[in-house]
C-alpha cells in the first residue's frame, strides 16, 4: 500500500489523499474543496489528480466542505465507486452537498453578471444534478466496526469528537500474509466539549500516520471557561445597545453556541434577548443533530433524556425565508445573529457585516479558524477596513476572537491524543497552514517522536 499526498498538505483546506493498494484499487481518504482565493480554489478544484473512473472507493472523514465537498465535482468526471462513512456523516452529506452545490451555480451567476463584452460565461464547479449523483454514493458504516474497502484492505472508524459523525481511520492491508496499517486522524476535537463524545484514540502502531495540525502552533482556552467568557461578551454588547453577530459554521460551530446559550439560560445567566439562527443549512443541520443522539457524550443525553431537546432556548428562531433574514437587519432592538459561512466568505453573515461593521455599539464575534485570505481572516487581523460585496467597509464594531469554541483540538490536546496513537513509523502532519504545521512539528520532537514528515503536494510514500 502507499499514499500520495494531493489536498490539505501545508495548507488547512481541501483534504484528500490517495491510496493505492497492492493490487493496484485506487481509494480516496476525503474529497474536499479547496477554498481560498477565487483563481487559485477554482483551478484546484476542477484539476483532478487521475481520472475519477479508477477509484474504487472514498472513505470519508466527516462531513465538513473542506473534506467531501469535491465529491460532485469528482462525480460528474466519473466516479462511480462506493463512498463511506458514518451514519450521522451520510445524513449531513446530503444537506452539505445540495447547499454547496446551490452556492456553485449562484456564485457563477453573479460572475457571469458582470462579465465585460467577449468574456467567457462561468460554468459552475458542479451543479445540484452531480451533488445527487454523489450522494446516491454514500454507504453508512457504524464507529468501531471493521468493513471492507476493497478486497485485501478494510476500515475502522473511531469517534473523533470534531463534529457530529466525524471519525478517525485507520486502513489495513493484508497482502503476502503481512499486514499493513495506515491511521488518518481526520480532524480531532477538544476533549470535554459540549454534546460529543471525547475524541477516541485509534491505538499505537500504524505503520504510518497522518494527522492534522490546524492549531499546531497554539493552546485554547480551558473549555470550562468559555460560557463565561461569551457570557461577558454578550453582557457587554446589549449594556450599549448592539447586536452580538457571530459568523458560525452551520454545522458543529452553530450547534455548540445553541448549547452552551441554553446553558447560559439554564443558570440565569442569558438576558432576554432574541436568538436568531439566520442559515438554511444550519437549521437542518441541528435538525440532523437530534436524530442522533448515539453521538452524544453522558452530559447531552442526560439534557435530552429532562428537557427533550438540546437547544430549548427562549427567544430562539431559525430564519429560513430570505425576506425574513433581510428584516433582521431594519430591527433596531439588541439581539443575537448566528449566520453562515463560518469564514464570512458567502452566504447571509455578509448581510449582517454589511449593515453591521459600521456601528460601534456592535460585536462581531468570531468562534472559529478563519483560513488566510478570507474575510474572517482580516477581521481576526482587526484590519480597519474591509471589502464587503465589492465595497470597501469601516470596522467600528468590537470584533471578538473566541477560539476556544474552535472544533479542533488545541497544540497540546492534539499531542497528547498522538501520544496515545503512537505509531511505528512515520507521522506526517497534514491539514494545517504550513507556519502552524512546521511549528507543531518541533513541538513534537521532545516528545519523543523520531521522524515527524511534512509532505508536499506529490509526495508518495510506501507503507
């Protein structure tokens, strides 16, 4: 067996990873969109490493854009082959494909609009047509229970805690009477994080591993401390008048802020503010979120078991029409937004800036990594100005960086779940900008780990 490193290698989006067995099946670990600047993404995104008629299965990860959201693109080229991946990531893959691809005809829309004379119309990247057609290709497998990929190799899942559904895998070989074995962490979560499960380590001794290094070069905050701390945020906007506006990822990051809110409310801690979940997907995502509850740590299902939901919180209301979205911006009353995307690169979060950056009285609240070059990443810079819907914005309001509700493991709770993942032969870090990624890397070394790889683009080992 050997892997070639193709997407998410020394940068933080566009996971995928091919591996090729002894005899010759091509599999995908992840199929992710690239995002980043628009050129750059687009050509990425539509250059195929081989033709996708070879590959004879993907195993996926979890159900975030950046790791299956190449899946229709790849589908429309010919993949045919089965697609695995858990239950709860299978139910998340039809609502994030069909959105994603929405979003790929209405961007080439709006390009196409203002295209000069003799320019090239925009096809878009895929179109809902091809996402149905990958979706057709999921299979469910459960946590903990061996499947066969293709003959002579199988797969395992274990719980990563990063979001619902997401996993860790390890693939085994057997060829020759030997048996192989590569471990891919997927993304982890942070331990003791509210409603999943802590993330499980796969056990010592793959051959080789792969793992990601998103915050390689940084800790998070206590996870104890971060209702207080959003709390004192939220206390603060209100006393002057604002609205609290928290750009959020629909699926993991929107969910998390329901339940820790809910929290808050519990002990008397939330003011009666309107809650308003301005997302289409992030609204069937949490609908997603209750039908399986056999991704919930002990704490979320004592919740369901007493109050029959997770995220009961007075005020709450999920905006789907986009006239009501719209209407939320004329309110004049203090208020909470939670809108998508999580990076302020689309969707109804660039409404809200756009009305919203001016006033000093609000707060934009980001909760979540923001990749270089997009619009969360200038406001996580505090950069005074920026563009919004091709106009240049002042930054008045407070702009608030909370990264301890990231959804990715801090620099020593990922360390510390490689110690119990240890593995016989190389480790090579993935999935991270590649600053972060070389400084995760010496930050390893006195930690015993002999030879730490940071691969590039091409790069092909043998396991």
């Amino acid at each position: 067996m050997k892997i070639r490193f193709h997407g998410a290698v020394r940068t933080v989006t566009g996971s995928l990873h091919i591996v090729e067995t002894a005899r010759g099946d091509i599999v995908l670990l992840d199929c992710g969109l690239f995002q980043g600047r628009r050129a750059e993404a687009n050509a990425r995104n539509r250059t195929l490493p081989l033709d996708p008629s070879r590959v004879k299965a993907v195993v996926l990860s979890h159900a975030h854009i950046d790791h299956i959201g190449n899946l229709p693109t790849w589908a429309a080229k010919g993949l045919r082959c089965p697609i695995y991946a858990t239950g709860a990531t299978v139910d998340l893959c039809g609502i994030m494909l069909r959105d994603s691809a929405n979003i790929q005809v209405y961007d080439a829309q709006h390009v196409n609009r203002y295209l000069k004379n003799g320019e090239k119309p925009v096809e878009p990247l895929y179109t809902p047509e091809h996402a149905e057609a990958a979706i057709a290709l999921l299979r469910p497998r459960n946590y903990r229970e061996w499947f066969e990929v293709v003959p002579g190799l199988r797969a395992i899942y274990h719980d990563a805690g990063h979001i619902l559904g997401s996993a860790s895998i390890t693939l085994e070989e057997s060829s020759n009477g030997a048996r192989k074995r590569l471990a891919f962490t997927g993304d982890v979560g942070r331990p003791n994080t509210p409603i999943l499960r802590d993330p499980e380590p796969f056990g010592a001794g793959a051959d080789v591993l792969l793992s990601e290094s998103t915050y390689g070069d940084r800790e998070h905050p206590p996870v104890a401390a971060l209702g207080e701390e959003l709390r004192k945020v939220l206390y603060r906007t209100i006393a002057r008048g604002g609205r609290l506006i928290i750009p959020a990822f629909a699926l993991g990051r929107t969910q998390t802020l329901l339940y820790d809110l809910n929290l808050l409310e519990e002990r008397q801690k939330l003011p009666p503010v309107p809650v308003y979940v301005d997302s289409p997907l992030a609204c069937k995502a949490t609908d997603i979120f209750q039908r399986h509850p056999e991704c919930y740590d002990g704490e979320a299902r004592e919740i369901l078991k007493h109050e029959g939901a997770l995220f009961a919180i007075n005020g709450y209301a999920c905006i789907t029409d986009a006239n009501a979205s719209k209407a939320l911006n004329e309110k004049k009353e203090p208020c909470i937004i939670i809108a998508a995307s999580g990076m302020c690169e689309a969707g109804r979060i660039l409404h809200h800036l756009d009305h919203g950056l001016g006033n000093p009285r609000n707060t934009i609240l980001i909760v979540g990594f923001q990749a270089e070059h997009t619009l969360g990443r200038k406001l996580v810079d505090h950069s005074r100005t920026v563009r919004v819907f091709g106009q240049e914005r002042s930054v008045n309001a407070e702009v608030v960086v909370l990264n301890g509700f990231s959804g990715h493991a801090g620099r020593t709770e990922l360390a510390d779940f490689l110690d119990r993942s240890r593995p016989a032969g190389p480790l090579f870090l993935v999935h991270g900008d590649e600053t972060r990624t070389m400084a995760f890397q010496e930050f390893l070394k006195p930690r015993g780990y002999p030879d730490v790889r940071i691969p590039n683009v091409g790069d092909e080992y043998k396991v």
